[in-house]
C-alpha cells in the first residue's frame, strides 16, 4: 500500500463523493426525481451503447488506416465521446 501515490487513490474517491453529494442535495431539494434519475441512466448507457455499435464497425478500418498511431486513435475515441456522450 506505500507504493500507491495518494493522489491517484483519492481522485476517485472524491469524485464519487462529490456526486452522491450532488445527486442527495438535489433530491433533498425535490428537484430530482426517480424519472430524472433513470432518465439520465438509459441516456448514459445509450450513449455507451451506439460508441460500442460504431467502434464495431469501424475501429479496424480505422485503426488499419491510422497504422496504430495512438495520436489519431485518441481522437477517434475522443470524438465520439463528444458525439454520443456529451452531445
């Protein structure tokens, strides 16, 4: 455990904490909803769903075309998180 960097192990854990902080004072507030609450989770998995769905069809042409060159293959990731995730 002395070989982790602290830094590494608490930015998740705060990043967690943060949003479970979000998500309890809005529902305290009665401006969250159970329907916003799955609403939001089927649009998030829908997202992750139509990435698998069009990385299926082209990452190999791509990553073939690109000759694995990890600058193009992280923008190729990078916008379609941008497309399907935040767009």
């Amino acid at each position: 455990m002395e070989n982790i960097d602290p830094v590494y192990f608490l930015t998740p854990v705060v990043v967690i904490a943060f949003s479970f902080g979000l998500a309890a004072y809005w529902r305290r507030r009665r401006r969250f909803t159970a329907f916003v609450l799955v609403f939001s989770l089927v649009a998030y998995f829908g997202a992750i769903f139509a990435k698998y769905v069009v990385q299926g069809i082209t990452y190999a042409p791509f990553e073939t075309g690109v000759n694995s060159n990890p600058a193009a293959l992280g923008a190729y990731f990078g916008l379609q998180t941008m497309v399907f995730e935040v767009g």
